[in-house]
C-alpha cells in the first residue's frame, strides 16, 4: 500500500495520457478503487456519456445475431445505456452510487452516508 499513487496522482497522470490520444476522454471515475475510464468521444451522445452496457438490449443483439447465422451484426453502440451522473468524473460522488449502503470492514459499523 505503501507504493499505491493517490487518486489525485492518478487522475493527473490519467488526464495527461487522454490529453495525448484524440476523440478519447475521461468518462468516468471511481475514487475508492483508483480507476478512471477513458472512453472514445463516439460514447459522448448530445453532450453526455453512454459508457454503460444496457444487458437486456446486448442479449437480444446476440440472439438476433445467431438466429441469423452471423448475418444480422451490431457495434458497442447498439447496446449503451447512459452513465449514471455520480459515476460521472467530476463528480462529487467520485463514483460511489448514493443508493448503495456502504459497510466498513475494520470496526463492523455501518457507514449511511451514501458515498
């Protein structure tokens, strides 16, 4: 633990790698495991990120897919579903989703706060 970069060094050093790659941003963050998604503008819909996958939707595409015998095709965007706000980067939730109910391992008490 003593090596893991703060989520603060991480995301500076994440911002200047999409900094480098065209059409590529960061999408999403989650602060608690030091990630961060950077995603290919074509997900950024009217202005707003569709990083998720609708699952519904992609095993339906796959069933067609087969039924078809590989005729019927279909890209990532066929099955996006939007990002949830408070898995946004930037946001304050830094990933964590508030309906969630966060527990903590060491002392056994129950955290309420929802982020």
């Amino acid at each position: 633990m003593a090596n893991v970069p703060w989520h603060q060094e991480v995301v500076a050093f994440v911002q200047q790698l999409a900094d480098m790659l065209p059409h590529y941003e960061i999408a999403c963050e989650h602060e608690h495991s030091n990630c961060l998604l950077i995603a290919h503008t074509k997900f950024k819909v009217n202005g707003e990120w569709w990083t998720w996958i609708n699952y519904d939707r992609f095993q339906e595409l796959v069933q067609a897919h087969d039924d078809s015998e590989g005729q019927q095709s279909f890209s990532a965007l066929d099955y996006v579903a939007k990002t949830p706000s408070w898995a946004l980067f930037g946001a304050n939730e830094q990933g964590f989703d508030p309906a969630d109910t966060r527990f903590q391992r060491r002392n056994k008490t129950k955290d309420i706060s929802g982020c």
